[in-house]
C-alpha cells in the first residue's frame, strides 16, 4: 500500500502537463482520503510549485472539500433559487427529521435540475421532483 504522499504524487503525476490542474486535483484528493487536510494541502503545494495558502484558500473557498472525512453518509439538497420557488424550504423540516444524526444534510446552489426540483444527489446519484416523503425516503436509504 503507497503512502499518503506517494499516492498525491501519483495524482499531482496523472495531472501534469495539464492547465489549471489544481481543482482537478484536489477532487481526486478529496475522493482518495475522504478529505483534503492540511497534510494533504502542503504536499499539492509542492507538488505544483505553489505555497500552501495558495492550495488552502482554493480549498477553503470551495464547500466540496473538508478538512476531516465525513463519516456519515452526506445527502447534498439543492436550495438555490429555482428549488425554493418549486418548494424545497417547506419539506426541509421533514429532511432534518429523516436525517437525524446519522445523515449529513449539505446544501448546495444548483444540482443542474432546475426544472425538476426540488432536488437532491447523494453520491453521483440525483433525484428529482421530490417532496416530503421522497425526500424522506432518499435521506433514509443514504
């Protein structure tokens, strides 16, 4: 089994020679060890010539990466514009009920569904036209 730092090398590796591989990066990192921490971090910035805070403040700007895997499984909700207009505010309440504590609910601004909403993905699965009880019923089976 390759280390930490020899398996970011390999993904800085299967990048190079790209333009603006950091974010591509850094989803591969995440993907690989659930987190991007500051390990993580220090080692892409050698990797690509940067300093550190220039990989820190892409990572922290961006919500798709976290500093600590998530160990319970993350229902990600869409609540941008078109979604609250098709109502998912009114079946949040019902989602946190579902989730708990064993269920990470994470909103996001646009899942790409506008027309279908509410929606929500848990991994790469989506699911569209959803109400309180198919929302429910997502969160429970995630």
């Amino acid at each position: 089994m390759s280390s930490k730092s020899e398996k970011i090398g390999e993904i800085i590796a299967e990048h190079h020679g790209r333009e603006g591989p950091l974010l591509p990066i850094l989803h591969d990192v995440q993907e690989e060890f659930g987190c991007v921490d500051a390990e993580s971090e220090g080692l892409i910035a050698k990797g690509l010539n940067l300093s550190r805070a220039d990989v820190h403040g892409v990572v922290s700007f961006y919500h798709d990466f976290t500093a600590e895997p998530e160990q319970r499984p993350v229902v990600q909700i869409c609540r941008a514009e078109a979604c609250k207009a098709r109502g998912v505010e009114a079946i949040m309440e019902q989602a946190r009920a579902a989730a708990g504590d064993r269920v990470k609910l994470h909103t996001v601004y646009c899942l790409g569904l506008c027309s279908v909403g509410p929606n929500a993905r848990v991994g790469d699965t989506l699911h569209a036209r959803l109400d309180g009880p198919a929302l429910a019923k997502v969160i429970e089976n995630a």
